[in-house]
DNA sequence: CATGAATGAGGTTTCATTCAT
DNA sequence: AATGAATGAAACCTCATTCAT
C-alpha cells in the first residue's frame, strides 16, 4: 500500500503506463480494468482514487501527452534547414521513433483508433483540431517556400504532400506494430523510404 | 413465423453488411450484437440462427469477401503493363475504392484494426498469410524487373518500395475515413499523391 | 425461464410486487436489486429486461399506482353525503386500509420515505403535486360548506383541518407499520379515534 | 497535525451534528460517511478516530439526546396542570419545536426512519421501550383523571387518545419536514390544530 | 426462421473500512 | 488527531448467449 506523496504520484503514473499499454493492446473497449490495475501493480480501487472513472483514465492518458507526434513536427519545421531538409529529418525522426519507441507508438496507435471516443470530449477534440490546423499551416508554408526556391516540383500543390506524407507516417505506424503478423515487413529501412519520397518531390 | 428460403438469405446478407458496418465503425469488442440486429433489422436472436455467435459473425464477413484489395492488387500486378504502370494502376484503383466505396473501406479498416482476432483463426490467419506472400512476390518481381529494364531507380531495394507502398495505402485508408476529424483531409487529389510516388521511383 | 406473453407479463407483476415489498421493507437505497430478484423469482438480469434500471422499476411502482390514497379519497369526496359523514367515511376507510392492505401500507410508506427520489422527475412530482391540489381543493370546499351548514364549527380554517388530517393520516401509517417496535401500539381501535377528531370538528 | 483537546472534541461535535443532517436527509443507507465528513470540514478518516464504523456514528447520535421529545413530554405530564392543559401544552411545545428546531426535527425523524437499525442494539432498543413504556403510564394515568373529573369524555379509553396523539406527532413532523413537496402545507396554524384535537377530548 | 424472454458471466463503479504517515 | 491513499466487498449494469414458442 502506498502512502507517501511520492508513492501516490508513482502510482498515478504507474496507471498511466499500465494505461496506455493496455488500452493500445487490447482497445479501449476490449480493455478491462483489472488488466489495467495488475498491470499496475495495484487493485481496482486504486484507479478510482486517481481517476474518476474509465473514460477520464483514458482521456488523462491523452491529455498528459497529447500527440507528441505534432510537437516533433512542429519543431522541425521552424527551424532553420531547407524544405526537403525539414521533410527528411522530420520523417527520419518520426519513423526512429514508431519503430524503438513503444510509448510513442502505442499512444499514435490510441488516437488512430479510438478517435471515436476523443469526440465525445469537444475540448479535446477541439485542442487537437488546432493543433493540426497550426501544424498544417507551417507544413504547407514549408512547401510553397521549397517550390518558391525551384527545390520541390512545381506540378503538385501542397495539400497533396501533406496527404501523403501524412498517410505514410500514419500506415508505417500501423505496419510497425503489426510486424509480427505482416509476413513482409521483416527489416524495413526506413531511409530508404524516406529516400523515395523526397525523390518524388524533387523539383 | 414462417420465412422462405429468400427470406433467409436477405437476412443472412442484412446482418453480413450490418456486421460489417458496425464492426468497422466501432471495432469488435464495442459493437454490440443488438446494434448489429438492429441495423440489419431484426433482433438478436436471429443472429444465432445464421451465425455461431459474435465471433462467426465476425469472422464470416472475412470468409465472405476475404481481403478484395489483395485480388485488385494481384489482377493488376499479373496483366502486362510496364511496373510503374502496374504501380500507378493499382494506386489509381484503390485509392478510388477507398473514397468511393465504404464496405471495401469498412473491410480494410477491420483488417487493420482487428489483426489480433484474425490470428485467432489459424486457419483463416494462414490463408491470409499466403495471399500476401504471394501478392509480395509478383510485386518484388514486378519492381526488380523495372529497375532492370531501367524504368526504376536502381539504388532501392524492392523491400522498401512495398513497404511505403503498404504504409501509404493503410494510411489514407485510415485518413480517408476520418476525413470529418481530421481538418486538412478535405479535399484529396489522389492523383496527385500518385504521381509523387512514382516520381520516387523513376530512375 | 418464461416464454410466452402472459408468462412475460406475470414476470413483470411479480417484479412490481417483489420490488414494493423490497423497497418499502428497505428503503430504496439499502434494497438490493438480487433481493427483489429472488423475491419475484428470476434472476437479476431479468429485471433489465423489464425495466431499465434500479431507479426505473421503483418509479414504475409509482406510476402503476400512483398514490391510491387519493384515489380513495377523491371519490368519497365527491359523493352526496354531509361533510363530517364524508370524513368519517374517508377515515374508516383509509385506516381500515392501513390496517388490512399491507401493498397500501407500503406503498405510502414509499411515497413518504422516499420524497427525494420522487423529486428527481419533475414529471411525477408535477403529477402528485397536481393530484394533491386537486384533493385539497375539494377537501377546503367540503369544509366550507361543513361551516355554512353548521354541521362544522366555525372557528377554525380549513387548512388546519387538512393539516390535522394528513398528519393523523400519515402518522397512522407510521405507527401501523411499526407495529411490532412501539409498545403502545398494540390494539388500536380506530373507530374510537376518528370519533375523537370527529367530535373536534362539530360546531 | 497537532490538535489540542478542545479542537478534537469540536470534530467529534462537528460530526455528530454533520451526522444528524446527513442521515436525517438521506436517510441511513443512501447516506455516505464522505458526506458527512464534508459537511463536517473534515475527511472520512477522522470519522473513524471518533467513531467505530459508520453504524457507531449513527447510535452516538442517539446516545447523545436519545429522543428528547419523550423527555419533553414526561416534564410537561409530571407538572400540576390539568389534562387537557397538560395536553395543550405538550402539543403547543412539541408542534412548535417540529417547526423551528431543524434538530429536533431531523432526530425525529431518524428515530421513526430507522426503527429497523435502531432495534438491532438491544440496549438502546431497551432503552427506548423503558422510556416509551413510562411516558405511556403516565399518559393513560393523565387521560383517565381527566375523566375521572370530568373534564375528558368518558366514551373513549385512553390507548385511543395515545394513538391519535402519537399519529399526529409523528404525521405532523413528516409533513413539517416535507413542506417544499407538500403544496397544501404553506402556513400551518398549529394552534388551530390543537384547539380541534382538545376540542374531541373535552367531555 | 425469428422473436421475446431470461440467464449468467464478467465488467464498472461505489463506498465502508484500513492504515502508514 | 487527522489525512491521503489504497483495499476489497458488494452493488449495479451490460451484453453475449440460450431457449421455449
């Protein structure tokens, strides 16, 4: 039994990791409670203490680090490198991080798929809303410099880059956590990849 | 209450497209049987006359039309055209389906999402194996056979190409449906997403 | 288990039953809904089907019946008799039923214990409140008219008899339920005790 | 924390009187200790530092002023005056305190509420029927001099008047209590009120 | 074939109670 | 003396499943 401040602050963060495991494995719905205490190492009633109920753990899960995926973007983009610098080493950065780092892909993993449940709360859907707004914004700005300066193609209109670029990231995610069923998805390289891409929008 | 044989059969495709519908947008272990009856129109004990319980249900969805997108793919990839011509031909296709056709979306973002159902079935799992390995060694064959005959790039290995192929497909899959929350996915060129792939790949 | 129509129906009565006698034994709060359960004979999850929750099947107690009491009261009121008669009448009656019925007794007991949860929905409270009105209306005009005909003295206001009236009325209902915890109680003849407040009335 | 004696003995006061308002509004079961630890300024812990359980809290109250409307009645019935007086007066005290003592009012209630919790303490169930037991003597004592000196009818036995006496207490504090729901129970002249019970016992 | 009724397992939630600090 | 944290029993409730009709 944990009694301290600290001890109580390891145990809410204890759930929050125990959290987040279990409900990227199994889904929100599929996921139970108790998993989510063993996990823990502590009993149902603990969760309670901490969080108001099922729905508020996950949403705490989100709201303590909503999206990383848009702060490593957001970085990137406004420093101070060439567009198609900023794209590879945004892609380099993000494709490192789905495939060594499990938090960070569990936590991508959650918000693709319970999307659902991030709309039942209008502020947090509404935070995530402006936080890709203010990302897009940068993003196509990016692009029309790099058109602007004869580095990227002018045939293709910005949005269309966003799209692709964020349909890889989006599906490298997915095939990252799915390796052991995907039969072709043994060693990836992902500079390769990211190769190909920037190769399609060479100007 | 006396049924013919046809009655039977609509049923038993009601509650197929029902399943489908529901499963796709709530993900299995969320749907519940009594949406499924619902949205197909009966109740839920007719479910248990034409299906074994939740988990047939489930998976006969998958017998019923296992993964259309691995036949459009391997059609395409078996026909003559040159491979970059396969390649736009099968992106052209089922980027087109995504938009277009919500059941082969729904069927695509089951497959994604529920991977872990499906390898509960060994069988099933096996045959779904199968088909991707064989998908994956036309495509291997495909793009080795372009960069010999020049057409692409030859300092990418072939692995990498089905992976981005693989990752931008599932990516807009999941885009596409999301479009209501995600604010820059409105309007889509695919076009133009295709033509930067392939710019990717020429040599 | 019950299968057919009147089978479904005699189910629910017994759940109304089994609940009344739970509800009004316990209080609402420390009844279990497995008490009433067993006491209807089926199992837990049948009340489910019959009602939506816990709350639901108590105000369905109320909605079946809703205050007999005024039922009771009403028709006697509008009758042909004097004034005083009608009120002897109402009190024999009632505390005839108090003593004999014991669903009146609890279903009373209910309604007084249970105030709170009544007020919860503004659609039940608006009809009690406008039953009772209704009563009260009738009840001042009885005693009105009482003190015109010189049947009833003519120093008092109607209101105070109402009020004495309900009070003596609940109370009763009080001491009759508690028979077996108040010492003094035990043989309680009824008769003598309306002629007491009788006789407080005449001019 | 350090606490002098004086701020624990406040707590231990806090709780009791927190305890009476919880109860008596709530009712024993319904009524939460973090309630009453709220309305009390203190947390649940601090309850079981002054009190075993959640049932202890509940008798201490009682142990504290074990019905106190027995110990107003038995001063006034010891007193010189005559019956009906005694009568008067007891009503006009009792019916007044019902009005104006929140306490007084919410002890009354509790102690007709919670018969059942109450009757499982022997002791105290002893306590009440030796103090219920002693008023009753005196009372029937009190009703049969009335008689005797003809100032009480002498066509009614006195267990009568106990209980349309004991009805209108108990009656007139649920109504008292119940005034918000009660639309007939706005002004109430409890004089009135008295004057046509004395009015049914004079001879 | 399908329905309506009921079961029962298992999940979420509440809350009295315990206990280290 | 009191708090904050955690436990665990027991309640409510959901829902896949069964089954007589």
């Amino acid at each position: 039994m944990r009694r301290t401040r600290e001890d109580s602050e390891a145990t809410h963060q204890q759930l929050l990791k125990a959290g987040l495991r279990i409900f990227s494995e199994k889904g929100y719905a599929a996921a139970r409670l108790s998993d989510v205490a063993y996990a823990a190492g502590v009993t149902r009633g603990a969760i309670y203490w901490h969080f108001k109920n099922k729905k508020d753990l996950f949403l705490a899960l989100f709201r303590k680090n909503v999206d990383p995926l848009f702060d490593t973007i957001k970085d990137v983009l406004e420093d101070k490198s060439s567009p198609l610098g900023k794209i590879r080493t945004i892609l380099t950065i993000v494709l490192e991080k789905i495939d060594t780092d499990a938090d960070f892909r569990a936590n991508q993993n959650l918000e693709f798929a319970e999307t659902k449940l991030l709309s039942d709360i209008p502020e947090l859907q509404q935070y995530l809303t402006n936080r890709a707004a203010n990302s897009y914004k940068l993003f196509i700005d990016m692009i029309e410099s790099g058109v602007k300066n004869g580095e990227i193609r002018n045939d293709i209109d910005a949005n269309s880059v966003i799209n692709i670029f964020s349909a890889m990231i989006r599906g490298y995610c997915f095939i990252s956590s799915r390796k052991d069923f995907l039969t072709f998805a043994g060693d990836i390289d992902t500079e390769q990849m990211i190769n190909i891409f920037i190769q399609g929008l060479k100007a």
